[in-house]
C-alpha cells in the first residue's frame, strides 16, 4: 500500500471556478499499488450504466493513463461509447442510471455537489460529426473561453488552440469565416480546437474520424499523438487499423450473453495486439466476426 | 467465415511446406553422400537455388498480406514467423551445401572414420524433421523438445572435437570431420530456431 499526498484539482485554473469540492483540497488516501499510482488520470470501478433499468455496461473497471492515449475498441452495441460518456457524465443528459465511481485525479465526478460543467472542462469530448457552432471560426472557439469566464487574452487563447488543433496557419486569414465554410476535417480539428482552447486535461474522442476521408484522418491521428504530450486521450473507434496506429493501451468490448457489455481485455497496444490473452478478443481483431 | 487473409495464409503454408521438403532433401542427400563418399555438390546446389527463390516468394507474400490486411494476433504471429522460418529452411540447405562441398575441396575420405558424424548426423536430421512438423502442427511439445535434445548435441561435439585432437587422427579426416560436425551443429541451432518460432506462435512468447 502506498500512502501519498494528492490535491483534487491538478491544475491551477486562474479562470475558472475550481470544482466544487467537499473538504479540503489536500486529502492523504491509501490507494493500492499496482505501478500505475501517480500515472492514472482517470479510473473507472465497477462501473455499470442502465438505460431505463436494462444495463447497457455493467462491471468495468478500467484505467486511463495519464498523458497516453487509450482507445475502446469492440463491435458496436457493446458499450463502447456509453463508456465514453460516463468520463464527463454526458450519459447524465440520457436519464441513464449510474452504478460505481469514475475517479477523475482520484476524485469522485459522481459525488454529490461536483460541479458538472468544470467536469467536463477538465475532461473534454469530440464527437464523430463534426459539430461546429452556426457562427465564425472565432467565436466557435473563443465560446467555452467566455462561459468558462476566461481571463487572459482571448485572442492569444484562440491562437493557442487553432495551433493546437493544426488549423492556425488554414484559418488565420478568414477568422470572421462561417465555420461551415470549412471542410470536414477542418471542422472537425475546429472542434477539437474547442475543446482544447478551455485547457482540459482528458480529451475524449468518440470516432473522430469515422465521417472523414483518409487524408483528414491522417490528420486527426497524426493531431492526436501530438498532442497526449499535453493531455489525456481516450478514443473510441471502430477502425482497428486506427487503434493500433495511435493508441498506447487498448481496452476491448463486447456484449456477453445477455446483450450488456463487458471489458474483456485492456493492455499496452502492442500486447493486445500481438498476443491478445482472450480468444474473443483475438477473433474480433482478426476478423472473424464483429 | 473464411477471410481473405486465410487464403494468404493458406499460400504461405505450402510453400513453407515445399521449402521444407526441399531442405529436407539438401540435408539428407549431403549426409548420405560424405558418409558413402559420393560427390553431389552439384545437385545439393541446385536445390538450395530453389530454397532461395522460394524465400523470396515467402518474403513477397509475406509482406503483400501485412500490406493488404494488418493482420494481427495469431495471424501476424504466423506471417512473421514464417519470414523468418523461411530463413532457417534455407540454411540449412546452406550447410548441406557446405557438407556437400567437403568431398570436393578434401577429395576421398574414404578411409577416414565417420561413426561420430553419423551417429550426430542421426540426432540432427531428427531434429530438422521434428522442428519442420512442430511448425506444420504448431506443436509447442515437440518444439520444447528441440532445445533439450539441442544441449545433447552442442555436448557431443564438444566431446568429439576432443576426441579428434586426443586421438592424433589424420589431418584430413580430422579436419574434415571438425568442418562437418559443426555444420550439423549449425543445422541443429536453426532447428532450434524454429521451435522457438512456434513457441511464439502458439503462446506469443519471444525467445529471450
């Protein structure tokens, strides 16, 4: 067992409301050591989600390692992106039924009182259609900058982003442009540029490439790995090819018996990929059904 | 489902299985010879042409899968492996070569004694042909095997190099004993090699 001193927000966000927090902001926890204490920015335990009292997913545990990025992979209907969407409570806006804890820097984001929308600042999502505001290249990212009531110099946060996202130097001369003007994949590094302009620390990515071409996606994988230098990326797809491209561990789904979906096998990439311990799991990446 | 990779797979097997045969036919045909003291350089050579032309075309297809599907899990285990069991196949038909060749550059060794190198000659074309049906069979058993019966041969030769230079023999036929005796040690660590390879095929464990 090992003891250590952690703080619930690893940031300092001179901009915005810190998470609302019950107690003080440095607790000392046990926590069991199994090599990954210190490395996991998210962890999921035993988790379960209903829909309407059917469970979608139920028993997960899964950890997410910090600064790497970790893609779901599994045939769809397995639960995939309802996993997702538990790591910044967007399954709260699908009435779904919670069961287990998702620690977020060893927090609890489904304690009582946790500030929802800080969440999911911290841990920020991109979805597979790109889906840029009906308003300028500015303001699309500028926006969660003003809600979040931003500080600094707005204008150096958008800079930052689109630099980021690798869309500055397509954008700079037509910031005032509708964003609809851009093509797929730019709109698609828009919204990442979005997500990122409000600094989270976890990036989740619901097959962000999955309506682009394969330059586009290129694109967007080659985006990616840049940027788990800074953030946390967990990434759903259902291109396999993809997964072991760009991702650092993988985590494999798949419906059991009674249609819920299960983790069956999470490891490094190249484990899961070479030698999957699981014959499920080794049959989906080969192939043979899913 | 029958994949699209499974008939590259299919490929890939027999012509590992052809290789096999062929190797097989290099080694047998150079140990047959040295000890009848029959010259057969010149057919030896041109099957291992054949064993080089057919690593080629396992190397071609090998990658034009890895190409065309990613495959991953088993099915890469399997590709790469026979990339590099292709590998071991034409070695040892390089060494048969190089036994082959022993006639020709010592000229008859008719009198000289060969109960050693027959007797390793026996365990190693054991050896070749159990590493050739562990990886048809993907038989981790027998390929387990291949390491322990290796250590008996590695002992055998260091006993008889000893026993050459105990027993004063006659420079040619020491020397050409010593030169065959090491090929066929050779042949026995690339045997070795491919128990290794279904290893990692079966269980995805690499060979430390």
């Amino acid at each position: 067992m090992d003891m250590r001193l952690w703080s619930l927000i690893s940031k300092d966000y001179s901009y915005a409301e810190k998470v609302d927090m019950q107690g003080s902001e440095e607790v000392t926890v046990e926590v069991d050591d199994d090599g990954m204490n210190g490395k996991m920015v998210l962890e999921g335990r035993g988790l379960g989600v209903l829909y309407a009292n059917k469970y979608a997913i139920k028993d997960v545990n899964i950890k997410i390692v910090r600064n790497t990025i970790t893609a779901i992979i599994g045939p769809s209907g397995c639960g995939k992106s309802t996993l997702l969407r538990c790591f910044n409570r967007m399954n709260d806006l699908l009435d779904a039924r919670i069961e287990g804890e998702i620690l977020f820097n060893d927090y609890n984001i489904y304690s009582n009182g946790i500030n929802v929308a800080e969440v999911r600042r911290l841990i920020g999502m991109v979805f597979q259609k790109p889906n840029p505001f009906p308003t300028s290249i500015y303001n699309n990212v500028a926006f969660g900058l003003r809600i979040n009531g931003f500080k600094g110099d707005i204008d150096e946060q958008v800079e930052y982003a689109l630099r980021e996202a690798a869309l500055w130097d397509e954008v700079k001369d037509r910031l005032n442009d509708n964003a609809y003007s851009l093509s797929g994949g730019q709109q698609q590094r828009l919204c990442i540029a979005r997500a990122l302009a409000v600094e989270p620390e976890v990036l989740l990515m619901d097959e962000p490439t999955a309506s682009l071409d394969p330059i586009a996606s290129a694109r967007i994988e080659q985006l990616i790995t840049r940027l788990k230098e800074k953030i946390t990326i967990v990434i759903v797809t259902h291109n396999i090819q993809q997964a072991a491209r760009v991702s650092d561990y993988v985590n494999v789904m798949m419906v059991d018996e009674n249609m819920i979906g299960r983790l069956i096998e999470s490891g490094p990439t190249r484990e899961v990929f070479e030698s999957p311990k699981s014959k499920v799991t080794e049959d989906y990446i080969s192939g043979r059904f899913g | 489902m029958r994949r699209l990779l499974d008939v590259g797979i299919n490929r890939l097997s027999n012509l590992l299985h052809d290789m096999s045969r062929v190797s097989q036919e290099c080694v047998a045909m150079a140990i047959d010879a040295y000890l009848s003291n029959r010259s057969i350089v010149q057919e030896v050579y041109t099957r291992t042409n054949q064993l080089a032309i057919l690593k080629e075309e396992v190397n071609d297809l090998a990658v034009e899968l890895m190409i065309r599907y990613q495959p991953v899990a088993a099915d890469l285990r399997f590709i790469s492996s026979c990339m590099e069991v292709a590998y071991d196949l034409v070695r040892f038909g390089r060494y048969a070569y190089d036994i082959a060749q022993i006639r020709e550059q010592f000229g008859d060794l008719g009198n000289c004694d060969k109960g050693m190198i027959a007797s390793m000659a026996e365990i190693v074309s054991k050896m070749l042909e159990d590493s050739i049906t562990a990886f048809n069979s993907k038989d981790e058993g027998l390929a387990e095997r291949l390491i322990r019966i290796d250590d008996a041969v590695d002992s055998s030769y260091r006993n008889n190099l000893k026993r050459i230079v105990d027993d004063g023999m006659d420079l040619r036929c020491a020397l050409s004993s010593v030169l065959v005796m090491r090929y066929l040690e050779r042949i026995a660590d690339h045997a070795v090699y491919i128990g290794e390879l279904v290893r990692y095929m079966v269980s995805g464990e690499r060979a430390r």
